[in-house]
C-alpha cells in the first residue's frame, strides 16, 4: 500500500449519495531532482491519504498520469467500485438484502465490515445481466417498499459497510459568517404540473380521470399533464392512479448548493444544519453530493450538493417471465422454442498455417473469458482466410473498418472480442453466435424473437436484408456448417419452450431509459423543432441504455448538459440514442465502451440548456441528426412491437 502523507499535493475526494463508490483525484510533484521519480505507482495498488493522522481515503489505483516534470495525477475509487466492474446473472430465494451483500462481497473478493441486518426477507430475486451495484440496490428497494427502512452502502478502512439510514441530525453546522464561504438556491416551475388528466381503455371510447392542486394551480396557472393508460379500465382505479400521480409533479424544482470550509465528515448520505439569510437555505439537509478539495498548503475546502429528502438510489425489480403451463395435450399455448447448441471439448481440423496462432488465440481468449472455445476459433479463423489473408479473422469490418485492414494480432484480438460478444448476447448458443459474426449482431435478437438459430431463420434474415439493401444476397447463409466442418468434437442441443408476449420481443428493441413522466413531446417549441421528448421525475433518477449498443459520445455539452450518445445496431438498422442534461458527474461510460440494455448509464439531472430536473432523450434511425418520434419506439402500455420495427395498437399488426 502506498501511504501519501503531508506531500505537496492536492486531494479532491468526491462522492455521490447514488454511486456505488467514492473517487479520489490526486495531483503531485512527483520528483526530487526534476530527472526521476520519488514513487513508482502500480495500477491495481492500494492508496491511503492521510492528513494529521486522519484517514481521509483508502481505495484502488485506477489510472495515473506523469509528465516530463513529474507532474502526476492519480485517479483512484474505493473498494466498492469493483461492484460496478462485475456483471452477473444470478438468483435468490428467500434472502435479506444483507445476506445478498455478504454472498456478492464474498464471491468477487470484497473485504466487508459490519452488514445491518435488512431483516426482510425476499421471496425471490431472479436477476440477469445486471451489475452487482444495480442487484445490491434492486434488494435494497425491495426491502424499503416492505419495511420502509433505507440502507446504504459506504467504504471505510478499505472495508464495504452497509448502514441503516438513521433519522437524527449530526451535529454539524454550516453557518453564513463562520465557515460558509457561499451558497446558491434556485428554484422554477417549468416542469411542474398543476394538475393530470389520464384516459384509460378503449382510445375510441376511453374512460376519463382527473387530479387538480387548486392552490398550486391559482398560484401558477393550469398546467396539464396528460396520459393514455389503456390498461386500465376501471374508473375507481383510473383516479387513484391520476391522484397518486399528482405530488409527485406538481412541486416546483428546487436545487440547494453551498461551499464550505471542508469537514472530513460531511460526505453524501450524512446530514447537516445550514443557516444562510440572503438564499434562505437554512434548517436541515442532506448531503446528495460531495467534493472535498485539499490544497497543498493544507487549505480544505468542500462543494456540496443538499436535498430536504433522503433520495437513496432506487431500481425496480422487473421479474423475468416464467414457463407457460403446459396444456394437456403437451403443448405450451402462447409459447416459443428455442434451440440452443453448446460445445464440449473438440479439436480443430485445420493446418499447420492455421494451428500456428492457436498460443495467440487462446490469449485473446483467456482475456475474454472464452478459453474453451479456443479451437471453435481456430476452425472459423479456417472459415475466414485459412490463415492465407493478413486479416486472419476478417474482423475489420465489426469495428466499421474496410475489408482486410487489421492485421495478423490486431485481426485475431477484435474477432475474439466480437465472437465473445455475439456469444454472451445469444446467451451462449454457440450456432446463433457463428451465424450472427458472419451477419451482424442485428441477427441475435431477430433470431431470438423466432426461436433461436435455425437454417430457415438464416435463411429468411439473409433474404429479408437483402431485399432491403438491394443487394444480390447477404452473407452466408451456410455459416455454421461451413464452420464446423473444420471442427471435430460434441455438440449439445437443448430445446426450451418459454411463454412469448408481443412486449418481451421488444425489449430487443428499446426499453425507456427512466421512470418519470413525459413533459414534453417531440414538436416545435419556442420556435424551433424539439428533436426528443423529455421525462421528468423529482429525486435520484437512474438513467438507463434503451437498447445495447456502443458508446458513440460522452461529455459535457453547452445545449445537452451532461450527455451521453450510443449507437445501436438492431436487426440490421442502425440506431442512436441521446440522453440529455444528466447530473454533474454521473455519466458512467465513456466513448466505445460498451453497454446492455438495462444498464445505468447515468442520473437525470439538470446541466446544459436545461430548466429543471429531467432527461431529454432522442431517438435517430440511423446517426445523428436523423431524429424519429422516441414514443414510438419505446412502447406504449398495451401496444405491440410492429413489422417495421416500431412500437404500435395490436391491431396494427
């Protein structure tokens, strides 16, 4: 562990009440001479910053960077950011949240202190692709919702702690005139709701629900929101729904922000007393963010971020569909089979050309957790060139290069990286993976939609693409086959039937990115087009990635605020999403990372062009600047998933 003590340097230590782990940025001299080094840090090292024999950080080396000065920066997280670095499917039955906490910490190697009793215990918990911060906190929500306690996780002494959110105040103080250096308030109505109009049932004879605040409305006008929710029919149930609605929007934004001078203490989750008379902050608060600044003279200062409620992050269980009940005729009505083939052991049948990167493969392999399917490898690097072309994978073009532009390593480390990838999204079917490295991963939930890998779905996807592109055919329809002649060993097909519903197919398509409620529409305002739809909900919002795909853009932008861009390959079309006017300091990806649907991506906030806490978020067929109508696409209650690949009544279809 590398001990950074009283050197010239300066600290900044930041936290977030929803982020899994706190982040330490440290700047240093880091030279005697000006011509070598004083200390010679390791990625992966534990770091510990102490000021006047006070821990004030204890985490992980995760990047560093020196110049030719010496001048270092280091970027560190404590331990608990290893929750967002593992993904996992797993389940639970009849666990607390806290037995959740100590089988995830003891599985993936992470030291935990002491772990409160949650005390409920949860039914079920069926859990996929998730990380293992989002299933924490899925277990946590599920247990706020039974017992209404609130529980969070925090790292000290390098330990995980999960805490049970007390009521009473700590007794620290920021005071106009002693240690508070200044505050800002704002506050505005432009999201606000004065009242909510809802429809439900028949849109041709729907019922009619309303929910009026007459004090916020005579202090702020008639301002409407509206909703279709045809799954509702009953009016009783149709007004408690518009009534339960209304608090949740009809409150104006507010945004409390101070600067201080810094104590240790105050971090995201703890609460304090502040009294300034010019903004009015004053009574008690909750710290939602932190940053602590340490200068190198020793000057402490912090940014803090307060909220008059204790918003812990919060993520809804959605529960997988279960199998259909078969009838008596053996049948499953309403159901999908799917095939699924695995491999065991097995042998490429290729030359010595080809044999010779096999060391090579089973690298790149190894690194993406696919070492078993080393020969698989090598029989359709066979497929692909027979070890005669420089780009031995012809894997180029997965990357949206031209034909043969890697080479030889480069060629083997993107086609094992893609081949890994298509695998994990055909949930380990080895034919569909093949098929779809020689199509596009577009393939994979197309063929899942229709069962799975088959040669008459090959066969349709190939006609169907080609017919769109205008071309004289698309791919190679005899992929696998032509695959597998090079490979010599057992295959393993199992066929399962599960319960298919027009919505499950969607969510290959896209799923909404946050709860809350839509704001506004795509249309023309204030004079020009708006090319999305906003959705606006009070609290710590998780923003999540509509559908999988790659990171296209990640930054800070003067119009969208905090904002991140992915693009999306889906049956074939490309798509790009765009989330707008996040928290400061909440995006989670940067440019080519790569994301599953599902996956929090981020926090609605309000940076950027922006009037009030919402997320702005687009929908373009194709890149950028080709904006389409997002409610089409991320569903509506009720509605299907259409031919055309958008969202509508089922009637349409």
């Amino acid at each position: 562990m590398t001990v950074l003590n009283n050197m010239n340097m300066g600290v900044t230590i930041s936290g977030d009440l929803a982020q899994a782990s706190r982040k330490c940025e440290v700047t240093l001299s880091n030279t005697t001479d000006s011509e070598h080094r004083k200390i010679y840090f390791k990625l992966g090292r534990r770091i510990r910053i102490v000021m006047d024999k006070t821990e004030l950080f204890q985490g992980i080396i995760f990047g560093y960077e020196i110049n030719d000065n010496g001048e270092t920066a280091i970027t560190a997280y404590d331990a608990n950011h290893y929750l967002t670095k593992n993904s996992d499917s797993l389940r639970f039955d009849n666990k607390k949240a806290s037995d959740i906490v100590k089988y995830i910490c003891k599985r993936y190697g992470i030291k935990t202190g002491k772990i409160t009793d949650t005390r409920y215990v949860i039914p079920k918990l069926i859990l996929r692709d998730k990380t293992l911060w989002d299933i924490i906190v899925i277990a946590l929500t599920e247990t706020f919702k039974k017992n209404g306690k609130q529980f969070t996780l925090q790292s000290r002494g390098g330990y995980l702690h999960l805490v049970e959110r007390r009521e009473q105040l700590t007794r620290m103080y920021i005071e106009d005139g002693k240690n508070l250096l200044g505050a800002t308030y704002s506050s505005n109505i432009d999201d606000t709701k004065t009242q909510v109009h809802l429809t439900g049932g028949d849109e041709e004879k729907p019922i009619s629900a309303f929910a009026v605040d007459t004090e916020a409305k005579n202090v702020y006008g008639i301002m409407q929101h509206y909703e279709h929710v045809s799954e509702v029919t009953d009016t009783k149930k149709l007004q408690a729904l518009a009534k339960s609605m209304l608090p949740k929007i009809n409150k104006p934004e507010q945004e409390f922000n101070i600067e201080a001078l810094g104590i240790p203490q105050v971090i995201s989750g703890s609460s304090i007393l502040v009294r300034e008379s010019m903004t009015g902050i004053s009574g008690a608060f909750y710290v939602v963010t932190d940053t602590h600044n340490f200068q190198p003279d020793g000057y402490h200062t912090m940014s803090l971020t307060l909220s008059r409620t204790f918003d812990v992050p919060v993520e809804e269980y959605d529960p997988p569909e279960e199998k259909k009940a078969e009838s008596n005729d053996g049948s499953s009505n309403g159901s999908t089979t799917t095939t699924t083939t695995t491999i065991k052991g097995g042998r490429a049948k290729v030359p010595q050309i080809v044999r010779k990167w096999e060391p090579m493969v089973r690298k790149y392999a190894r690194i993406n957790g696919i070492e078993s399917y080393t020969e698989l490898l090598l029989a359709f690097m066979m497929q692909e060139s027979g070890g005669r072309y420089p780009d031995l994978m012809q894997s180029s073009e997965s990357l949206g290069l031209g034909r043969n532009v890697l080479r030889y390593e480069a060629s083997i480390k993107q086609g094992v990286k893609y081949f890994a990838n298509t695998l994990r999204k055909s949930k380990g079917d080895v034919k569909l993976a093949l098929q779809a490295y020689n199509f596009g991963e577009g393939f994979i939930p197309w063929a899942l939609a229709r069962g799975g890998y088959s040669m008459a779905n090959a066969k349709a996807f190939s006609a169907m693409m080609a017919k769109k592109h205008g071309w004289r055919r698309y791919g190679d329809v005899n992929y696998v086959p032509h695959v597998l002649r090079y490979y010599e060993g057992s295959t393993t097909t199992v066929t399962t039937t599960t319960k298919s519903s027009s919505s499950s197919s969607g969510r290959s398509l896209f799923i909404k990115p946050c709860e809350g409620v839509i704001t506004s529409e795509m249309k023309r305002r204030w004079g020009r087009m708006h090319e999305g739809i906003d959705i606006a909900k009070a609290g710590t919002v998780p923003i999540k990635a509509a559908a999988s795909g790659t990171v296209s853009k990640s930054y800070v932008s003067a119009s969208y605020g905090e904002v991140i861009f992915i693009v999306h390959n889906i049956n074939g079309q490309v798509y790009e999403t765009v989330y707008g006017h996040m928290r400061k300091g909440s995006r989670r990806f940067k440019v080519g990372d790569k994301v599953s649907q599902g996956t929090q991506i981020g926090l609605m906030g309000n940076t950027g062009r922006s009037t009030g806490q919402h997320l702005h978020f687009e929908v373009h067929k194709g890149r950028w600047k080709n904006p389409v109508d997002p409610t089409g696409y991320i569903g509506k209650p009720g509605y299907v998933l259409l031919e055309d690949g958008t969202w509508g009544p089922p009637w349409k279809k």
